[in-house]
C-alpha cells in the first residue's frame, strides 16, 4: 500500500468541542474510549498533568465525524480520499499528478486486507476496483461491506473485458465501469463522485 505523509495539523480538545458542538469532556471521553484518535504532548510539571494535554489531527478528526454522521464544517476537511484496489502504480501516479490541484489524494491497495485496513482508518470519499485483481468472491463480500456504511464511499467496478460477474455487480449498487475505458476516463467518472451536480 502507498504510504502518505500524514497531515500535521492539530486541534485541541477545546477546538474539536467546538467544532462538534460538544462540551470538551465528551471530546475527552471519545479519546479515552478510543473511539476518537489523538496523541499526547508533553505539559509544563507546573500544571500537574502527568499524562499531557490531548491533540487530533484534523484528518482523523474529519474521518470520525463522517463515522459518527456529523456534518464536516466547510474548510476543515483537508482533502479528498480515493482508494484504488488493483490498479497499477503508473495509473495512480497518472492519476495523482491529473489531480493534485484538485487536492485529490490518489491511494492504492494491491490486496481486500490491505483495501480494508485503509477504509477503516480513513474511510474514502470514492473507491474504484479492478475486482479480477482479487479473487472475485472477496471483490463482491468486500464491497457489500463497505455498503453497509451509513457513510458509504461510491464504488466504481471495472468490469473484466468478458463482464464476467456483471449481474452481480450491478445489484451492489455502485458503478459499472465498461472493460477498455482509459486511466483518464476514469479519473473524470471518479471526480464527477466526488463533485456530483
């Protein structure tokens, strides 16, 4: 999987509380349950803090708030996230470097493990799949998984050139991409999901 430096910008408890439209003790009991990730920097020993005060980057902050099904504020969400299963890295660079002022992030994952651990921690905007990547019947389970999301991603399936498994796929509610279309074709349907009229 493609590894991308994480954003360094943080909120404080108090900022995400506000943000949120919570006292900042919920905030507090979201990190304590684990539920909200966060880090600790180190206090002053003049306040009696032995653990230090709590931060959240503002990327995990926007992928709890679209688990929760919070509405992300204008301006906080820093980016969009497009997951590519089984696509080659020159798509994905050709792709990302099409992008990029569009402040697109471009990922890939080779494999359903690696595709799921992704979603988990970042939860994408779109996912686009070459299912004959994968063993076919992974490609079906791993995308009725992902539907059943409150905040589902639009999925995008690259048919194989025999359209084998078309039926299934089309009752998966996601959209079917005709086997021969270009990397550039499909980067047009994938920013027409992420910016729908």
């Amino acid at each position: 999987m493609k590894i991308r430096r994480r954003n360094k910008l943080s909120l404080t408890t108090g900022e995400v509380a506000k943000i949120c439209d919570v006292a900042p003790r919920t905030v507090s009991k979201w990190c304590d349950s684990g539920r909200l990730k966060h880090y600790r920097i180190p206090t002053e020993k003049d306040t009696g803090s032995k653990e230090g005060d709590r931060r959240v980057y503002k990327d995990d902050l926007v992928a709890f708030m679209r688990l929760t099904g919070m509405r992300v504020p204008a301006g906080l969400e820093i980016c969009s996230r497009v997951l590519l299963i089984g696509f080659p890295p020159m798509a994905v660079s050709l792709l990302d470097g099409i992008y990029k002022s569009e402040n697109i992030i471009f990922d890939s994952a080779d494999n359903g493990f690696d595709a799921g651990v992704y979603c988990a921690k970042h939860l994408p905007q779109v996912i686009a799949m070459r299912p004959w990547s994968i063993p076919a019947d992974d490609a079906i389970c791993m995308i009725q998984r992902i539907m059943l999301h409150d905040n589902a991603p639009h999925v995008l399936v690259l048919l194989p050139e025999d359209g084998h498994r078309r039926e299934s796929y089309s009752r998966l509610n996601c959209e079917l991409i005709e086997y021969g279309e270009t990397v550039e074709q499909i980067g047009k349907r994938i920013y027409a999901a992420l910016n729908p009229e």
